[in-house]
C-alpha cells in the first residue's frame, strides 16, 4: 500500500479545488476569495473527526493563514502545482491550531498511552497482530468496555508527531505533508529521511488485519467518511469506527516501536 498524506486528502468541493496560474506574484486577496470554499471543506472534513467543542471557525482562520504563507512561499520554478502546495499549507496551519489547543484531554492521552502499550507488548510476545479479546482480557476489560474506551479515542492520528520528532527532530508536520506531495526536494539527507520514515509507515500499515487495512485505505487514501464506509462494507458507522481507532492503535503503537528500534 503506497503510503499517502495522513490527514484527508480534499478530492472535491463543489467540483475540484481551483487551479491556479503559476506565476511570480500571487493577488493575496484574489486567492483567499478563490480558495475560500477550499478551506471550508478542509476545515468541515477535519471537524468531523473531532469533538463539538472545537470551533469551525477557528480551523478556517488558520486555513486562511496557511494560504497566505503558500503564497508568499511558493515558487512557481517547482514542480508542484499550486493548489497541492497550498493544500499542504492549509491543512498543516490547522493541525498546528488544534496542537495548540491541545483539545485531547489528559485522560483520552492516557487511556491511548496504556492500549498502544499493551498492543505493543501482545505484539511483542506473540509475533503477529492481536484480536479484540486479548488486548481487553490484558487490560482488565471485558469486550465491551473495550469498545467503549475505543469510542472515547475517536480523533487520534495514527501519526504521532512527537514520537516522529524524537527520531527526526528538525521534521514538523509540514514538513512531513509536503515531503508526501510530488514536488522534488534536492536535499539528499532529506529524501532519505522522508523514504526512511515512509517505508516505516507502510511496514507498520501491513501488519494490520484486513478489516483495518481497509478502513485505513478507504477513509486517509480514498477520503471517504466512516459512513460512507461503512455502506461499501456493509457495517454501521458506530462498527467502522471501532475498527478505524484500532488500526490507528495500532499503527502508532507500531509506529513508535520501529521509531525506537530503527
């Protein structure tokens, strides 16, 4: 599976994204009125994962900040097409704004700490991917309170920058976005840590079951919500998310094992 962007890619809003004419200076305000609708979507698409408290209207403000930074940085000599290097920038500026927020409670922190250490142990000590019931039966849980701990993690990354950072600690998140686009980057010990870190990402998305490793694909590859999802599959939403969170588990329990390991 080629790994992609882990924040989800807009394919549509009211159409495509705009084209931009590449050229040396970019009208500010024209473009923020063009990529106006562009920001909505990204911003509507993140909101959905998180909880109601977080504010619409501040993911669009740092969206329009991330605008205005693509375009007093880009450089129409580079390959990449405008609208993808502002698509990086835009979702980059909002992932920083809920960093900030720090909107994760300390206890869903925690709650994610302890299962991805379990997995990471089970993992450890039986040598292959690890079903529901052993890693409730290792937390002290029954299955359904399992379950419901999962419903509480609803919104985790399966990309922990500060695990990431330890590894690569002069790599931020935009850095790591638009390192996944296809724009060329000349810095050897920069594609070698960005195909380093890639080839971990892949390594751990198939250890996965395969239940995961399609939800994974079908919702951070194919974009597509957890209903949508869950009717390709014939599952509830309420089923997918389950499987959403444990791949995500998962994939950073994994994740930070090989980080640490190398």
């Amino acid at each position: 599976m080629k790994a992609r962007a882990l924040y989800p890619r807009a394919h549509s809003f009211e159409g495509r994204p705009p084209q931009a004419k590449k050229q040396p200076t970019l009208d500010r305000e024209e473009m923020i009125l063009q990529y106006t609708p562009f920001i909505k979507y990204i911003a509507h698409r993140l909101a959905m994962r998180l909880p109601p408290h977080i504010s619409m209207d501040d993911l669009i403000s740092a969206g329009v900040i991330g605008l205005m930074d693509a375009i007093t940085k880009y450089d129409p000599d580079k390959k990449a097409e405008f609208k993808t290097y502002a698509e990086f920038r835009i979702r980059g500026a909002m992932i920083d704004e809920l960093r900030s927020m720090d909107w994760v409670p300390r206890s869903v922190r925690q709650k994610a700490t302890q299962i991805e250490r379990t997995i990471a142990e089970l993992e450890r000590k039986q040598g292959r991917t690890v079903e529901d019931e052993e890693i409730a039966s290792a937390l002290g849980l029954s299955l359904d309170d399992y379950y419901e701990t999962l419903r509480d993690l609803q919104g985790l990354s399966p990309l922990d920058m500060e695990e990431v950072q330890k590894r690569f600690p002069d790599l931020s998140v935009d850095d790591f976005l638009e390192s996944l686009s296809d724009r060329e980057e000349n810095d050897p010990f920069h594609q070698y840590r960005m195909k380093e870190l890639k080839s971990l990402l892949a390594r751990a998305i198939d250890g996965l079951s395969t239940k995961e490793k399609q939800v994974i694909s079908l919702y951070y590859f194919e974009e597509l919500t957890l209903k949508e999802i869950g009717e390709v599959l014939g599952l509830t939403e309420s089923r997918i998310c389950q499987i959403h969170t444990k791949g995500v588990l998962k994939l950073r329990a994994r994740l930070k094992r090989y980080l640490e390991t190398g």
